[in-house]
C-alpha cells in the first residue's frame, strides 16, 4: 500500500503548482511541517496547502504565471517613474 509521501510527492522550494481546491496557480515560497506555503506570480496573499491538494503545473500554466509576474513587475516600474518621467 503507497503512502501519502508517495501518492503525493511534496513539491520543492520554486516549484510552480497548482491548487486543486480552486485551481490556483502559485509557486512554493517554503515548506513548513509539510505544509506548503505558496504565492501567486503577481503577489497577494500567500496561502498554505498539503501536498495532497496540489498538483505540478503544466508548462504552458507555468508559462502563463511567469508572464502574469512579468507583467505586474513591469506595470509597476511604469507607476513608480511617475508621469513625464
């Protein structure tokens, strides 16, 4: 009989995933007595899930978090030029 460890490996520190309870995608900032705790590309809140409840993301999922990232790291620089910079 496979173990928990087994049927759900516990994801590494920046790895992307995705949250199976409301397919949220972030990536594991740490992992702490098992939980992980995750972040979304563009910032907010982190949350917390058990590896169970989570599950690798696809390329093209990964993919599109980084370019969210991306794309709030450079709206923000834009904002903090101010304008007639």
């Amino acid at each position: 009989m496979m173990t928990d460890q087994e049927r759900f490996p516990t994801p590494a520190v920046g790895d992307w995933v995705v949250d199976t309870r409301d397919d949220r995608t972030g990536f594991v900032k740490a992992i702490v007595d098992g939980r992980l705790h995750l972040r979304t590309p563009s910032g907010g809140v982190e949350w917390q899930a058990i590896p169970a409840h989570v599950r690798a993301a696809t390329d093209s999922e990964a993919l599109s978090a980084r370019v969210a990232e991306a794309n709030a790291g450079s709206s923000a620089n834009i904002w903090r030029l101010g304008p007639g910079w």
